[in-house]
C-alpha cells in the first residue's frame, strides 16, 4: 500500500518526514512517499509528482497553521481524492481539524496527537488489504507511539501571538509538600506573587471549586498520576478523572497546565485537547527539576514565547518533559517583577 504524505511549508515538512520514518514501524506492508525526499536529482519533479499522485491509495494532508490554506496542498488532495479508492485524512498539527473549511471540509480529519493518530492508523488499515489485528495494532502502537510524539514535539512553532495573564493557580497534593512541592511554589511566589493562587495542599472539592469559580490562566499542579487512566490522584481513596479535570479547566479558561509530576503524560495527553500542557513522560531527579522550574517560569516571565521558553530551559538542563502545545502564545504579566 502506499501512502502519499502531502505536505507545504517548513513545518509541515517536519510532520511529513516524521511520518515517513515512523508509519513503517507500525505496518510492515507500506510505502510512505512524499515530494522533495524521494525525488531523485535528474528526474522531471512535476512529472513525476503526478506519477507519485496516480499510483497511491491513501492521502495524508500535514496541516499546519502556517499551510492551512496552501494552494499546492489544496491541489495534491484534489488529484489524489480524484483517483478510484483512495483515502484523503488531513493530519493537523496546530490546527482545529473540526472548522476546516473550503476543498478540506469534505475530509474526516484527525489531530496530530495520541488519540487522533490511532484514528489515523485505524483508517490506514481499514483501506488496506492487508487488515492487521486492532489488539495487535494497539499494542504496536502503544510501543512506538512515543516516538513519534517526541518527533511532532520538535517541530518549531508558528509566529507567537501574546495572551494577557491575569491569575496563576499552584495547587500540591498532601503527599507532593515533602517532595519539592515548595520550591515550585517560591518559584512562582518569585515572578507571579500579585496574582498567585496557593492550595497547599488540596483536595477535590477545593480544587473543583476554585476552577469552577476562578478564572486561572496558567495552572501549575502538583500531585501523583494514575499511569493507566490519567487521573489525578488526591490520596489512596480520592481522585479526579482526566475527563472531569479536563472539564474543570475548560470552566477556567486554563491556557496553560504544567503538570510538575514524573509519568504526567497520560493526563497531559487528555488535556492538551483544548491547552497547552507540559507534562513527563517519565521519572526524574527531584534536584534536576528543581533547576528547569524556575528557569522556565523566569524566560517565561521576560516575555518569551511558550516555545522559546520550554526550549531555553531545556538547554540548561535536560529533562523527560514534553510540551503538548496548542497555541505558541508570549504570555504577557504586565510589567516584569523581577529578574531573579
């Protein structure tokens, strides 16, 4: 089966290649191909673009922000969609697959996520002839899964906008206080004092309350994550579902979550439907987190892009974090408080 990746503009190129090199991890019997990386130096390109275009059975649109509306883009997924059986499922980055409009709204999008890739796969196989067991293909899926994802997290941002910032809410469970859970709070006691929010520790019924009441745009959370289901955990008898914390946070406008917990990325996932989340896809040294917190939250204070600033601590000091972003926003505090 082969597979046709369209792709226009620099990001969505990085999308594209990410795909190529992963989708043969997961099925044995495909060929992905797209423009630029298989042409060969001396072959004719438009000629053999429309050969490439001919001769495949499924379509994947890499869409970004930046390639939304590209002509090009637009004319592969018309050629293709023209051909007897073939496939078109716009893959999109940073976009809202469900507004898409134009020569794309007649496509089932997915999002470039976790949940929105097996979508992706699921639609491959069912076009194949070749159908793999669905255990089989979750399983493979699950394992390389992360692979991919760390690929898409590598993919620079589109132009930041700037979001004005008006609460931040820090909440630590009971059992997170004795684990660093004041030093995240110093940190942004440090930079956001005038407009921090503290629950140390928390419960439930605080937590829902203050999302449900407040209005906070970047949430900063501490508290032990259930692996399997992404529920925040309270203590051994109380949690949060990843699907009722999703709630809560939309009731809040939450723009931001950054999930301070080793082996987040199960919740972080869930929730980055709808927001930016950093979240860890596994354990850490409690005393290299204590060095990439704050210099996170302090490029972040200097008026640096979300990307920029995930990007710059990371520089400094290396962790298993991944940013799950939706909106590269430059999140605007008003004036600095301070440098430190």
């Amino acid at each position: 089966m082969k597979i046709f990746l369209s792709w226009s503009g620099n990001r969505s190129k990085m999308v594209a290649l990410a795909l190529r090199d992963w989708l043969p991890k997961i099925y044995k019997g495909i060929r992905p191909w797209m423009s630029e990386k298989d042409i060969f130096a001396g072959e004719r390109w438009r000629d053999s673009l429309a050969a490439e275009l001919s001769d495949s059975d499924f379509c994947v649109l890499c869409l970004t922000k930046d390639n939304i509306s590209s002509d090009w883009l637009l004319f592969e997924a018309g050629a293709i969609a023209k051909a007897v059986a073939a496939h078109v499922v716009p893959y999109g980055l940073d976009v809202n697959i469900n507004t898409l409009t134009g020569p794309l709204s007649q496509f089932q999008g997915v999002r470039a996520d976790k949940e929105g890739t097996l979508r992706l796969l699921r639609s491959i196989n069912n076009a194949s002839h070749l159908i793999v067991d669905e255990a089989f293909e979750e399983n493979r899926f699950s394992l390389d899964w992360p692979i991919l994802a760390k690929a898409l997290g590598e993919v620079p941002p589109s132009d930041a906008g700037v979001f004005k910032v008006g609460r931040v809410l820090c909440a630590t469970t009971e059992a997170f206080i004795p684990q660093g859970a004041d030093s995240d709070i110093k940190v942004l006691s440090t930079y956001f004092s005038d407009r921090l929010r503290i629950l140390k520790p928390v419960n439930r019924a605080e937590l829902g309350d203050q999302l449900v009441l407040g209005h906070f745009d970047i949430v900063h959370l501490l508290g032990q994550i259930d692996t399997r289901t992404g529920s925040f955990q309270f203590d051994s008898e109380e949690d949060l579902s990843a699907e009722d914390l999703d709630r809560l946070l939309h009731q809040c406008n939450a723009s931001l979550v950054f999930l301070a917990t080793c082996n987040s990325v199960s919740l972080g996932e869930r929730l980055s439907r709808s927001r930016n989340v950093i979240a860890a896809y596994e354990g850490t040294d409690p005393d290299k987190w204590g060095e990439w917190v704050p210099r996170f939250y302090k490029y972040l204070n200097e008026k640096q892009s979300l990307w920029d600033a995930y990007q710059n601590a990371k520089t400094v000091r290396h962790l298993p974090l991944i940013l799950l972003m939706k909106e590269n926003w430059i999140y605007d505090f008003g004036s600095t408080q301070t440098s430190a």
